[in-house]
C-alpha cells in the first residue's frame, strides 16, 4: 500500500550535509525527499567561512577523509551547473613564536609521511605572499590541495542538483515528531502535515540531538559558537586562505602563548578572502548554548588580532559580522552512522568547523551506506557508537 | 533610463535587471535573493537598498512573509569601522 505521503528516505535537514545527502543520494537513482524548518542554508551553513581544508586535519584517517572529500570537491565544481566560487589555491598557516614553528616542522613532516601535499614556508614565502604581513613573523606551512568555495551558494548548487534527479526539497517545514509504527515505518509529523518514510537521515547540525531525543537516541553534539567579521575590498590582502598555526591549537584545546580575552574566546586568526573580494576574518570557540548574537567583545579580539598579523590593515574598515554555531563532538569528528537500535535510521551531523570540507564526503557516505555498497572510507571511526563504546564493554 | 541597467544596490553594482531574473529564476525569499546577487551585502549594509530589495522578492511572489524572514536585519557593527579602532583592546 502507498500513499501520497509515503516517502522512500526522508533528509531532515537543509545545510551542507542535507544538500550533499540530497545530490549523491538522488543521483545514485534513491528517491530523496528533503524537509528544511526554515530556508535552505539558513542554518551555520551561510554563517561560516568556505575552506575546504586539509591543513588543520589530524595526519591519518582524518586528513584521508579530507583529502577524498577535496577532490570530490573538485569534481563537482565541473559537475554542477550553478558556480560556487570555488578556487582551488591551498592554504597557508602561519606561525608567530619558536614554540609554534617547530610544532609546524613536525606537522609537515607527519603530513609529507602521510603523503599530503604539504610544505614549509620561510620569511621570504610569506614575504611574497603579501605584503600586508607583519614583519616579525618566523615562516610558516602550505598545504596545496585545499581550496575555498562560497559555502551558501555551495549548497544551493548542490540542492539545485539533487532535484535535477528528482529529490523532493520541502523548506518551511519542521519535523516536530519522529517514531516507528507496527509497519516498521517511520512516521514523520510536520507542520504541514504527516509522512512515513522506511529511512530517514538526520542532518540536523546543531539540532541533530532534538531529532535524536524523539527516537529516544542520545547523540552528543553541542553548539560551539563562531564568530567573523567581514572587511570591505580595497586593496587585495592575499588570495588564498591563511590561518594563524595557534588555530589548530585552539581548535583542538591546547595552550596557547596570547591575552587572556584571545584565549578565553578562542581567538585565532582565519583570513579567507572572498570572490567578490571582500574578506572574512575569524574566528572565535565558545561554548555559549544556542545563542547567535554578535558579541561586540569578541568582535574587538578578532579584530585585535587581524592588526597582529597584518598591522598594515589597520585603516581598512570592518563593514560587518555574523555568528554561527558549530556542531561539535568531543573527539572532533562528525558522526555518520547508522543507529543500531533503529534499523533504518541514520545521523549525519557534528562536523563542528568542517562540515563545509566535509559535505561531499558525507554526502556520499550516506549514499553508500543506504545503497549497502562499499564505502570511500572506512566508517567505524564515524560511528555513533564510539561515544557509547565504555559503557558496552562492561556488558560484555 | 531603463529599468534593466538602473542599479539597486550601488555598493556592489546590482541592478534591477538582475535581481528580478534571479528572483524569477529560483522564486526565492528576499534573504536567498541578497544571498545570491549579493544586493545588500557591501559597503553601506544594505541601507540604501534593502527596501527595494524585498520588494522585488514580494512583488515575484516568493517572499512568503514568516518569521524566519527578519533575516535581512542590521548586524553590529552599525557603521563601517576601521580594524584599528575596532581592535583596541583595554587592558
Ligand atoms: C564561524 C564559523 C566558521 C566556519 N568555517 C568553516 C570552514 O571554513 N570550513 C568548513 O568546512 N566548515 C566551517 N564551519 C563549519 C560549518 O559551517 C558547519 O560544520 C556546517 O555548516 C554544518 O552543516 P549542517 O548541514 O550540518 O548544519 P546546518 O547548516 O545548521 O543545517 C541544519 C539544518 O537543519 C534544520 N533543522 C533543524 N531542526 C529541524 C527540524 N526539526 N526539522 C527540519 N529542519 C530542521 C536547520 O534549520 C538547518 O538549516 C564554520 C562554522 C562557523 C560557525
């Protein structure tokens, strides 16, 4: 028996990962309906930066997931119809002390190990890469598969792709209530109307843990909130994206030699230079429930430490800012699984500041795992249940 | 002066032209409209523009006026500020 709102695989979700769900799912021939609560990409997918990255990616399983979401990347920049200013010129860190250089001779060295495309930088690289440096950084590191793209009109393009294949995209739509019936099926109630479905895919970012609450499952994401402020063109201040090497220590919560306000927001320097050749600087950790206000504090900290690294950008006008919420997860990686309990049921959320490096890999995974083929990754250490891996074993 | 070359939002050269095809093209909210033309999103934040521009979302038919529509709202800073004075932290 069918009918009319009987769906195949349901997406909740219309951010990056829904989107990249949506196109390799449809294009793999499933039937995809999508239901976005508000517009599509209004969550932290149009509230964040657009590196695809690599530089920052712990050598090994995470830096390789990467790496093989870069070049789907690629592919769909040729792929796609709708341009996503996608530019593929690396990315650069740099460093300001000794402690940090030396940190970043080892990192290259364990990249270059793992066959990554990276490189040191000395004081003459950075020299000419921009004149707007401050003089007394040390040097730095390159990475040259990564590449940045607008990450809204990304995922635009990406949904404007799945329903060429015939996905489904419902926005204004909320799912306010999720179970299984006698069927097996999953009933989906909305606020325009009720579905069944015999998969859904929670792609919820931030949200994923109410989706999760309805099917009783406890999925440990939490907001970690980012801010950015955005300077008006007027001279070009570098073309590729350059972070301070102090960022993968904030991102991942090591020490840092800064002000007390730069560490207590977690401020490290991202300077992303945009198409339209604004660019974005960031960006600030914190950890401040699902608030999304423009913190003036915070705004000042990053601007503060833009000087640091470009003193000459001192007169250069700020003309805006935004905050976002990132999903995080204690061990840094996304989760993308199926839920044993609940066959049928899968989370693709807590990519925290990669999920726009991460979309098309994700997307593509969740393909697979619902067409039961091989996966491009192995998918173990993107399970759900690794959070709860403690408590079975002293069942076992 | 033709409507098709009147500019709407001077900051970054949108015109009138291209808001309305694009609003036709992929019937979006006046946010997705600024998103994807970029009207609104420089210099001056959209002051001169904003009104102009969800009117022609409206008028396409494809603003429907939710809550979740605010989202074309003035952010801090208010106005352009240099990294300068943005910057200085008191310590
Ligand atoms: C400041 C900042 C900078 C960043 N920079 C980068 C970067 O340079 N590179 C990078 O790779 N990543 C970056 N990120 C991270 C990246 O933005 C996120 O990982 C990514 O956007 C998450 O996408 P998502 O689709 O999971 O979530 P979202 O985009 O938030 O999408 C989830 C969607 O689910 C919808 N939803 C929620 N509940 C329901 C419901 N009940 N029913 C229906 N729909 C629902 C929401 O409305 C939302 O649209 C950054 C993040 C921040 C905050």
């Amino acid at each position: 028996m069918k009918h009319i709102n009987h769906r195949d695989v349901v997406v909740i979700g219309g951010g990056i990962i829904g989107a990249a769900i949506a196109y390799y799912g449809s294009k793999s021939g499933l039937e995809i309906t999508v239901f976005e609560k508000n517009e599509l990409g209004s969550g932290t997918s149009s509230k964040c930066d657009g590196d695809i990255l690599a530089v920052d990616k712990d050598p090994g399983f995470n830096s390789q997931m990467a790496l093989k979401s870069q070049k789907l990347v690629h592919e769909l920049h040729t792929e796609l119809d709708t341009p996503f200013e996608y530019r593929n010129y690396g990315s650069i860190l740099v460093c300001e002390n000794d402690m940090e250089l030396e940190a970043a001779q080892k990192w290259v060295k364990q990249q270059q190990n793992a066959g990554l495309d990276f490189r040191m930088l000395d004081r003459e690289d950075l020299r000419n890469e921009s004149k707007y440096f401050a003089d007394d950084l040390l040097g730095g590191l390159e990475c040259q598969t990564d590449s940045m793209v607008n990450p809204y009109l990304f995922t635009y393009s990406l949904f404007e792709g799945a329903k060429r294949y015939g996905a489904h995209i419902h926005t204004h739509t909320e799912v306010v209530n999720l179970y299984k019936n006698q069927a097996k099926q999953f009933v989906i109630e909305t606020n325009q109307g009720t579905f069944t479905a015999n998969k859904v895919v929670n792609a919820c970012g931030v949200w994923a843990p109410f989706i999760g609450k309805m099917l009783d499952i406890d999925i440990p994401i939490k907001p970690r909130k980012g801010q950015i402020i955005v300077a008006s063109r007027q001279k070009p201040v570098g073309v590729r994206n350059v972070m301070e090497f102090g960022y993968l220590i904030s991102k991942f919560g090591g020490e840092r030699k800064v002000d007390p306000l730069i560490e207590k927001y977690g401020v490290a320097l991202v300077m992303e230079p945009t198409e339209s050749q604004n660019f974005l600087i960031g960006s600030s950790r914190q950890f401040n429930g699902y608030e999304t206000k423009v913190d003036n504090e915070v705004m000042k900290c990053i601007a503060h430490r833009a000087v640091r690294f470009y003193p000459k950008i001192a007169d250069m006008t700020v003309i805006r800012a935004y905050a976002g919420l990132r999903p995080w997860t204690a061990d840094h990686l996304p989760i993308i699984s199926q839920v044993e309990a609940i066959p049928g049921f899968y989370i693709a959320a807590g990519h925290e500041g990669d999920g726009i490096s991460l979309a098309a890999i994700t997307g593509k995974l969740i393909e697979e795992m619902i067409n039961e083929t091989n996966t491009s990754v192995p998918i173990e250490p993107l399970s759900l249940n690794r959070f709860h891996a403690s408590l079975e074993h002293s069942f076992d | 002066m033709n409507e098709n070359v009147m500019i709407i939002c001077r900051c970054e050269e949108v015109t009138y032209h291209e808001l309305v095809s694009t609003a036709t093209k992929y019937k979006c909210s006046a946010r997705e409209l600024k998103l994807r033309t970029r009207a609104g999103m420089g210099y001056c934040g959209g002051r001169t523009c904003r009104t102009m521009v969800e009117k022609i979302a409206q008028s396409m038919g494809t603003n429907t006026p939710t809550e979740t529509n605010i989202s074309l709202k003035v952010q801090p800073p208010i106005r352009p500020v240099s990294f300068e004075n943005l910057g200085r932290i008191s310590k």
